[in-house]
C-alpha cells in the first residue's frame, strides 16, 4: 500500500537523481503536454527514445517501469479499445452495429497505448529518482506565484510534507490494529461487499482515533518548537538548479521543436 | 535567582468543572533538576504546558527566565525553554533527523549557514549526526527521543522540561536520554524539569515536587521522598528497587542503613557486607 501512494524512490546517483526536483517536475509536465502534440509514428519513435534516453540517464532497473504500468493495464487496455471500435476511417475490416474495426481505429489504438506507457513511464522516472519530499520542495517552490492571490503556500507544502512523513507511521499502525482485530475475530478481505466493508469499520475507527490524538500532539510539539506559521521561516533544504538542469531543459525543448517538425512530415 | 516561579496560578480546562490548579505557587533555581512526581491526572503536564504558554491561566503569574508570560512575551519565553514530549512519534515533524532538528530553527529564522553548523552540533552532541539522513521509521524509540533532545539543544535554551520523555523507552534508550540530560545540566547548567514515574530517573535530580490534585504535597530531596514507602504508595508510585530490597533484608534480620541508597549505593552497600563476612 506504502509502495502505491509513495511512488516507488529508489536511492542512487545519476543525473538524474541529482538534478534539481523543480527541473524534473517541470519537465514530467512538459512531456506530458508536448506528446499531445505527436501525431505520427515518427513523432512517437522520437518521443519514445527521449523516454529511453531518460531512464538510461537514470540508471534504473527497466522493471520498476514495467510494475509502473501493471497497475493502469485494464484502464489502457479499455481506453485502447474503445479507441479501435469507435474510430472509423480508411479501410473497413469489420462492422457489427456501432462497434467497427477499421484501419484508422487500429491505428489511433496503438498511439493511445503509446502515448499511455511514455506518460507512466515518464511519471514513473520521476518518482523513482525523486524522494517525495523533495517533490513536495519542488512543488512548493513551483507554487510560490499562487502567494499572490493568497494561496497559503507554506502551509500546503508543510502539510503535504507532515503527511509524507507520518504515512509509513500509519501503516505500521494499521497493521497492529488488524492483528489485533483479527485476534479478535473479524475478517479482513472475506465474505461479500457489505461483510467487508463491515470489518472496514473497527479498523478505521481506532485508526481515526489515535491520527487525531497524534495530531494533537504534534500541535502541541509544534508550538512548542515556535511554529507560528510559515512566514518568516527560514530554509534548511535548499535545491541548486545546475548546469545539468538547464541542459535538461534545453533537450526537452529542442525534441520539441523537432516534433513540431516530424508532425508534418 | 529563580529561573521559573509561578505565584497563585488558578487555571481550568474550558468546558470543565474542576480546577486543576487553586492558587499555586512553585519557584525553580536556576540550574536546579527539579523532577515532577505524581499520579496520572494530577496535573504535571497541565502545569509545564503553563510555564510554556501553550495554555493560558485565568488568573496568576508565570515568569520565566525573568520575563513575565503574556500573550506578548508567550514566543520570547518559549524560546527559553525546550520542551520533550512522551511520545517519539508524534513530536517528530521533520521527514529526516537533520530535517526534524533543524524545525525549530527554521521558526526562529535562523540564517541558513548557521543552521547548518547547529544541527551538525546538535546531532554530534546526542550521537545521531551518522543517522542525519534516516527517515524516523528506520529509528528507534530512544534514537527518536534523542533527535528531539538534538532539537532542543540546537535552540540553546535555558530550560529543558521532560514530559515523561523516557517512558516510552527501553531502558538502554532512557539511559541515553538521561546521560544527556545530565550532561546539560551539570556540565552547561541548563535548568532542567523532568516529569517522570521512573524513580531511578527522578532520584537523579537535586529535588523531587510531588504533586496530587494540582497540589504540591511534598517538595525535598529525593534521599528524603523516596525512604518513605508509604508515601510512595500512596501518591502512585512503585518504591524504587533498593528500598524494596532494604525491606526484604530487614526481614531477612540483615540490619541496613536508614538513608535512602540508589541502585549504586545499593549495590557498594552490599559488596562491603559481602566482603566482612
Ligand atoms: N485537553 C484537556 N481538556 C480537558 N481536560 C484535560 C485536558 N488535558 C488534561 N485534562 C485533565 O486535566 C487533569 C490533569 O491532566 P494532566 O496534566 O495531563 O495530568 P498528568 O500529566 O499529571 O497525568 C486530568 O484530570 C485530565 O483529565
Ligand atoms: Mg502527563
């Protein structure tokens, strides 16, 4: 469960690794937009050796990438399928009412599945190379111009931060507290949807209990630690954009610009 | 010169009946150990959680370090004393050590580069600095309570209050914990408030306050609280293990010494019998 909401940070020392989380989140958003603009097999094997390049750079095991699809498989494979039923166009192999296999459907359904696994894959490099702290760093800094229509900035970063650090906290605690409740007779995973979602309720109702005394608490430390909110705090954890970031950039950009051009090709 | 005095102290908990505090009075010297005893409920928490401003008394007067606590100076006192709650967990607010210490000095908005030399101090102080970069999940109860002692020691304070700050440990972590303490306080002075059921840990301090129903019912040195077994009984607490002994060995018709001996007096006491006979 832990692995699923953290994304899955594997320690190293790559490029990658070391480049500066704002660049990284900055360019997981910007593939994600500019591989709308694919349109071709050509733009997409471009795309495609950028999302390799990537993940060579990052030194990583090419398995982290393949469970970083596993779990969104039904939604691809559905997505890619009403994609080749429902698109019409070029030569008709097969027609049965509103469902027909044609030459553009197949087509549009290999490009959805593409564009699908270069976008989790793509995610996925950068919650592997990226501590989830320093993605909510990255997320702050990139937030910074909301303070001006007084988005409270600080406070989302330090909860997002806060709730990062307590969740293997609460994992651990839920797992006490189904032993405990096992050892006193309820099932977890057993029976029907409304006996499960029955033996949901004793779990989640001490669960609920202690986070709120633990919050409490850590109000209290908080405040005792002179938290008075998060202007006028200074940074322990400073990132550096390095010359790498920028050169990560500027690859980005230029793949663009060819893929402007591989467009019309 | 007192470090912490509290005169006429009145406070109750909002929507509650009872008064926890009815006209109190405690001084504290400076670079005094002062532990806190008493049953659940009688009000220790209630009281350091006053002295640090985080909940306000009706009526009374609380002066820290001589700074008298309102709502104007509530930041300025707090930043004389740090504070150490029970449970490791829910005190720790960093996602790493070096993180977690370096909290409290980034509220007082400390520049950076000095941040930098006071963790790294702080942490080599407590022995977590090769821990700097662990997550609190790959900590133990005792390590995580000494990241908060690092937390404490790197906005040198004046004053260090234990709120049963080693309970939760085993006993090799609450040693740890104490040694620190104890080092702070005898080597740099700081004045120390530990609450405490541990009596090892509060026969370590110059003066032991027992505290009942918000009231203070006995205030000496622990020599003196803890050779009364039935006071000990009777506010709550386990005689220490010595003076159980003492007793089974008045029993047994050995004839021991009146005084209050710890653990370690204890055990000379017994070698030298051993050796005479
Ligand atoms: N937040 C609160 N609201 C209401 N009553 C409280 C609160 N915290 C503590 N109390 C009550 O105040 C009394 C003293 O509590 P506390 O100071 O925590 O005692 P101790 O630390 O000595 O165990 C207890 O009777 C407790 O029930
Ligand atoms: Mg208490």
């Amino acid at each position: 469960m832990g692995k699923v909401l953290l994304g899955r940070y594997v320690p190293g020392d790559s490029i990658v690794h070391q480049m500066d989380p704002r660049a990284k989140l900055i360019l997981s958003f910007f593939f994600i937009i500019i591989i709308f603009l694919a349109n071709n097999w050509q733009s997409y094997v471009l795309l495609l050796t950028l999302t390799i390049g990537s993940i060579m750079a990052a030194k990583v095991n090419f398995a982290f990438f393949i469970k970083g699809v596993r779990p969104l498989i039904w939604l691809i494979l559905f997505t890619v399928l009403l994609q080749i039923f429902f698109s019409s166009g070029g030569t008709i192999f097969w027609r049965w009412g509103p469902f027909n296999l044609s030459y553009f459907g197949l087509i549009n359904g290999a490009y959805v599945f593409c564009r699908f696994v270069l976008i989790i894959f793509m995610s996925t490099l950068l919650t592997l190379t990226t501590a989830p702290l320093e993605i909510a760093d990255a997320l702050e800094k990139l937030m910074m111009p909301l303070k001006k229509i007084k988005v409270p900035v600080y406070e989302i970063s330090l909860m997002l931060s806060i709730a990062l650090r307590f969740v293997p906290t609460l994992m651990d605690e839920t797992a006490k507290i189904m032993n405990a409740q096992r050892s006193r007779g309820v099932n977890f995973g057993e029976g029907n949807i409304m006996q499960q979602i029955k033996s949901v309720v004793p779990l989640l109702v001490p669960l609920f209990v202690s986070s709120f005394n633990r919050a409490e608490d850590l109000a209290t430390a908080m405040e005792a630690r002179g938290y008075r909110g998060g202007e006028g705090r200074t940074k322990y954890r400073v990132h550096y954009w390095h010359t790498s970031d920028t050169t990560g950039c500027a690859v980005f950009v230029i793949v663009m610009l060819i893929l402007l051009f591989v467009r019309h090709w | 010169m007192d470090m912490i005095e509290v005169k006429n102290l009145i406070f109750k908990y909002p929507q509650q009946e009872v008064y926890n505090f009815n006209n109190f009075n405690l001084k504290v010297k400076k670079g005094e150990w002062l532990a806190i005893i008493g049953h659940n409920g009688s009000g220790k928490s209630t009281l350091v959680r006053l002295i640090d401003g985080l909940l306000a008394p009706e009526s009374g007067e609380i002066t820290v370090s001589g700074i008298k606590l309102t709502p104007e100076t509530v930041w300025d006192v707090r930043s004389k004393i740090g504070m150490v709650f029970q449970n490791p967990d829910n005190q720790f607010v960093g996602a790493n050590v070096e993180d977690d210490v370096a909290f409290g000095l980034e509220n007082a908005a400390i520049p950076r580069e000095e941040m930098l030399i006071r963790v790294k101090q702080a942490l080599e102080r407590v022995g977590m600095w090769k821990f700097a970069d662990h997550e609190p999940v790959r900590l133990s109860g005792g390590q995580k309570q000494r990241v908060a002692l690092a937390g404490v020691i790197a906005l040198k304070p004046e004053i260090v209050i234990l709120d049963e700050a080693t309970s939760m440990l085993d006993p090799e972590g609450r040693l740890a914990v104490l040694e620190i303490i104890h080092e702070l306080n005898r080597v740099e002075h700081l004045t120390v408030i530990s609450i405490t059921h541990d009596i090892d840990e509060a026969s370590k301090a110059q003066r032991v306050v027992v505290l009942d129903d918000g009231k203070v019912v006995q205030d000496d040195i622990p020599a003196e609280i803890f050779s009364h077994r039935a006071g000990l009984i009777k506010i709550g607490l386990e005689p220490p293990f010595s003076e159980k002994l003492k007793e089974e060995l008045i029993k047994q018709g050995i004839k021991v010494p009146d005084e209050y001996l710890t653990k370690e007096g204890m055990v000379d006491w017994l070698w030298q019998l051993f050796s005479k006979q």
